[in-house]
C-alpha cells in the first residue's frame, strides 16, 4: 500500500457549515475537484505560498451533531492533527463590529443540558448547566503573539487593506479595518435573532464576545480524539439581534445579496489563511489514514457502534453517520451475543474489503 505523508503535508480539516459560506471560502481556498470518501464529498487544498494541504467539508446541516460527526471522521479516518471550524458567527460583546473576526479560546456550549421549570413570575424559567471546551494553549499563544511579530505584523496589515477595500458601503459607522478578537464563544442549536436572549446568553458568561451554533460538536470531537487540535474561527455578520435579518439581506457592490455574511466569511478565510501560513504554527502530528488513529474493525473512541436490524452485520460509525436524530445505542459490539463469536472466513473477507477501501482512500489522497 502506497503511504501519503500526512503528518507532513495534509493535516487540516476544515468543516464549513452552510453551502453558502463555502461559496466565499473556496474564493480564498480554490479547491480541487470534490472526492467521495466513504459516501462524504471533501475537497482538497494546498496553501502554494506554505505546502500546507488539507480538506474542506460541507457540512449537511447546520448544529452540534453534524460537525461532531464530520470532525471525528476527519481525524479518525483521514488522519488529520487540526480540526478548522470556519463561518459566520453573531457578535455578543459590542466591541466585536460587523466583518470582524473571533477566534474561540474556550468554548461553552450554554443550554446542554439546561432545565426547563416553572419561573417566578413568569411561565417558565430555564436553569443552566452548559458544558465548556479550552482551546489549546499553543494554538491561542500562537494567535495572540503573532500580530507582534514583525512578519506577522506585517501580514495582518496586509489583511486588514484587503479586507477594508472589500467593505460593503451600507452598514455601521466605525473603522473600516476589521480587528482579531481572542474570546469565549457560546455555541448551541439555536438562531438567535432578539436581543433579549442574546443577552440572556452573556448573562452567565460576561467574557462570550461571539456565538454559533456548531463548535461545541467539533469540540467533543477533538476532546475525545487527543491526537488532534480544534480552531474556531467565525467571521461576524450580526449581533443576534433584530437587525440580523436586515444585515442578512444586506446588499454589496453591484447589488449582490448577503453582503455582509460573504464578507465576514472572506475575512475569516483569509485570516485563516494567513496563520496557517504562518512560521512557528504549532502544529500537532497527526496519524495517517488506516493507522493508529484509525484502526479498522474498532468504533471511533466516542461513537459507538450502530446494530443492523436484523443482527446480522455491524456497521461502525467510521463507515457510516447514523442520522443526528437516531439514538445512539451504549452497547459496543464485542458485548452483544450475536457477535461474540465471528465466522474466520467472513472475518477474513471483511479484512480484505476495509484494505481495498483503506487503497481507495489513499488512491483518492493522491489525485488530491
């Protein structure tokens, strides 16, 4: 079997929410043409100023469970050591203008497990529990360091240019120059478009300057995966508020629609672009494909296996994503009776199909 050198070339996998952002990320990105792995469409990349590679994925839906599912099969079958979640985000913290940037040092995600009672003058009351992630503290020394470097400097002024000239026309008073803020981001399955309750978020976090709706699930997946590290970075196009309709519908140059949105999203792009081209990233190696971090035959450290029907055959869940709404059973498949003893000779033809499937990913890898 040929080898790919990913713990040299390919180590990013970068998981864009919506079709829409991907549009303005693939501008600054331009992917090679979309490949099936394992029924999935990523496409790949190459940063040509650095030799960076990596993959893009299009998530299917928005939410927590699509990108845990997407960053756990990113690092457990295609072996990357960092996980990029890149899109728009909404503002909380009123320094945090429109076409910012927010880069996540930890991440809460403000209503797991919340409790739904009866409210004290009102009909109901939600209590907190939530459940918080800290970006590594390399990635996050590397980006709060990095504009005091004299390249990075260098770079980021160079960015900021770029971004003012892209400034749709219409919009808030202030600095035409987008700024990097480094802060806590609260995630959950939420829009959130009343200012009330975005306020309601920051109530338990005065330090949330930004919010989205899928971090928390590429956090749980990298946590359980400790070969691989998480960046969030989210370019901001409203504030959660009653206005986000009107910044959404916000028209640019020319009259293109969801002027803001393409802009946050291209800045955070490039932004991206410009740390991971950056000397002295701290990258973490990551395993190969079919290697350690993907053994075959083995369920994914924190998604458990999924039972045909019919108890017949097993499908893992780094074969195929049950759907987001299915329970997950919490039985593993060495304790189910059906499976205690396997047949040699199907064990042996099993073996043979994952290497064929483990060749065709690697063969894909290399028309990358």
């Amino acid at each position: 079997m040929r080898q790919q050198p990913f713990g040299k070339a390919r180590r990013v996998g970068v998981i864009v929410p919506l079709g829409e952002e991907f549009e303005y990320v693939r501008a600054v990105l331009p992917p090679a043409p979309g490949q099936l792995v394992d029924g999935e469409q990523y496409h790949g990349f190459r940063l040509p100023q650095s030799g960076v590679s990596g993959f893009v994925r299009v998530l299917s839906d928005m939410g927590q469970a699509p990108a845990a599912l997407t960053a756990d099969r990113m690092i457990n079958r295609l072996g990357v050591s960092l996980v990029v979640l890149i899109g728009t985000g909404a503002g909380l913290d009123g320094a945090v203008r429109l076409g910012d940037v927010v880069v996540a040092d930890q991440i809460q995600e403000h209503l797991r497990q919340a409790k739904v009672v009866p409210g004290a003058g009102a009909p109901l009351a939600v209590e907190r529990a939530g459940e918080s992630w800290r970006t590594d503290a390399r990635l996050i020394d590397h980006v709060r360091n990095f504009g005091w470097l004299p390249a990075g400097a260098a770079e980021l002024t160079r960015w900021r240019q770029r971004a003012a000239a892209r400034r749709p026309g219409s919009g808030p008073a202030g600095p035409a120059e987008p700024q990097v803020h480094v802060g806590a981001l609260a995630t959950g399955d939420v829009v959130v478009a009343a200012g009330a309750f975005a306020r309601w978020i920051r109530q338990g976090n005065r330090k949330l300057v930004a919010l989205d709706m899928e971090a928390g699930g590429a956090a749980l997946a990298a946590h359980r995966n400790a070969g691989a590290d998480l960046l969030v970075i989210r370019g901001i196009s409203d504030h959660a508020d009653e206005q986000k309709a009107t910044w959404d519908a916000g028209r640019g140059p020319g009259g293109a629609r969801n002027a803001w949105r393409h802009y946050a999203v291209h800045n955070a792009a490039e932004y991206l672009v410009v740390l991971l081209s950056s000397s002295g990233f701290p990258w973490r190696e990551g395993a190969a494909p079919g290697g350690a971090a993907a053994v075959r035959g083995a369920p994914s450290p924190w998604l458990p296996v999924t039972l045909g029907l019919a108890g017949e055959h097993v499908l893992h869940a780094d074969h195929a994503h049950p759907h987001p709404d299915h329970a997950y059973p919490d039985h593993a498949q060495a304790d189910h009776p059906d499976h205690a003893h396997a047949d040699p000779e199907h064990a042996d033809g099993a073996e043979a199909e994952h290497a064929d499937d483990d060749q065709h990913l690697h063969d894909v890898l290399d028309d990358w």
